[in-house]
C-alpha cells in the first residue's frame, strides 16, 4: 500500500501495532458518518494501532484524498486506489473494514456501518494479541 504521503506500507505490521484498513470513497456519505465515530474512538489506540482508509474509487486522485483528509479527519493516513490490495482483502466496495493484529493475522472483517462501540470492539481485536 502506497499512501498519499508516499510512504510504502509492507504486509509486515511493526510487532507492537495492529492495523485497520477502511476501504472508502469521498463522497461515500454512510462512510463519512462512519469515520466520524471512528475519529471519537481511535486516538485511544492511536499507540497500538494504524488505521489506513484506502479510497476505493480509481477516478479519484491524491489532491481530492488530501482535500477530504482536511477536511475530515486529520489522524488517519489515506492511499489511493490499489487493485492489488483489492483483491487480496476482496474489497468491493466503501465501507469494508479489516482488522489486522500484530501478527499479520486478520482478525476482522466487516461491511456494516458501524457506530462507536463497533469501532471500539474492533480496535481492541486488532490491539489484543
């Protein structure tokens, strides 16, 4: 995964740090309510975890992604489109969320919106090992 900042994100989480990656698109409006919940639980397991919203849509460019981080939410990095990581998580569409623990293990996989405590309980799986 490429992130909008240009850094390269290897399927090698660091020993101590989950991952969430939250598949969306900019103009998703059940994935921006979504990522306004999440924005309330995430900085508790800031230290322990990444989150990674990985735009869906391929139309859309780094300069929309940038603008919509702005606007939204400043904690979490963004990457563009990548047919790669697609496939791999079979990524479909917005509003697919994947837990990863420390070991590279997927620990969750949902596509219903979620509300705060489903946010929390998923961050505490990535966290938890």
């Amino acid at each position: 995964i490429t992130l909008t900042t240009g850094e390269k994100v290897t399927n090698q989480p660091k020993m101590d740090e989950g991952v969430v990656l939250y598949f969306f698109t900019t103009y998703c409006v059940p994935c921006i309510k979504e990522m306004d919940e999440m924005k309330k639980i995430q900085p508790q397991y800031r230290s322990k975890s990444r989150l990674i919203a990985i735009d869906v849509d391929p139309i859309e460019d780094k300069e929309k992604i940038e603008k919509f981080k702005k606007e939204h939410l400043h904690v979490v990095d963004f990457a563009l489109a990548d047919k790669e990581v697609f496939f791999a998580f079979q990524a479909t569409h917005p509003g697919i969320k994947i837990g990863i623990n420390s070991k590279g293990v997927v620990v969750s996989r949902t596509e219903a919106q979620s509300d705060q405590n489903e946010w929390k309980d998923l961050f505490k799986a990535v966290t938890s090992s």
